[in-house]
C-alpha cells in the first residue's frame, strides 16, 4: 500500500467482510452438521421403535436413565442387530433383559480383608 489514507480504509473493510463470510460459513457448516445429527437420531428412534415393544422400550428408557453410556451402547446395538437383519420380529421385555444381561460390564467386586 502506498499509505493513502483512503486505500487502508478500503482494505480495513475487505478484511471485515471476509471475517463476516468465514463466520457466516461456519456457522452454516454448524448449522448443517446440526440437521445431520438431527436426522441420524430420528432415523435411530424409528428404527428402535419397529424392534422393540412397548415393555422393552421402557426398560430400555429405565437403563438409559440410570446408566446413559450403557443404554446408548444397548441402542446402538438393537439398530445394528434391526439394520443386519438378524431380528426375528420384534424385540419384547423378556428378550431386552437378555440383551442387557449379555452386554452387561463384568461386575468388578472387591475383597476386603482386615488385619
């Protein structure tokens, strides 16, 4: 630049507008990951909701209210069990518990010994 007063000015505003384009950007990119996410979770509702009946789905709400980690685990592996195929009909309470019992963490018990 060759210091005109009126060129910095220029090139001030340049600068501003690109920063307003990169932010509109990301927060379009934000906006749209948001849609995706949006989407995958009802696409994860529907599915749980042909496989699973009204017990198991409560049990399954029970776990996931005590435990979230653990009935996010057990939802994702009733879609993957519903997108494979391998269900046969749909999933009722006592078969739930089955599936709870089998992906149940190893209970870690601890002995405590006095002196």
């Amino acid at each position: 630049m060759s210091g005109n007063p009126d060129e910095e000015e220029l090139e001030e505003l340049r600068q501003r507008k690109m920063e307003q384009l990169k932010d509109r950007q990301g927060g379009e990119g934000e906006e749209a990951r948001e849609a995706q996410r949006q989407q995958a979770e009802a696409q994860k509702e529907a599915m749980l909701k042909q496989a699973l009946t009204d017990g198991a789905r409560k049990r399954l709400n029970t776990v996931k209210m005590s435990k979230p980690e653990f009935g996010e685990k057990v939802e994702q592996q009733v879609v993957a069990l519903a997108r494979s195929g391998r269900l046969q009909g749909r999933i009722d309470e006592e078969k739930m518990k089955e599936i709870l019992e089998e992906m149940k963490p190893d209970s870690k018990s601890f002995d405590i010994r006095r002196r």
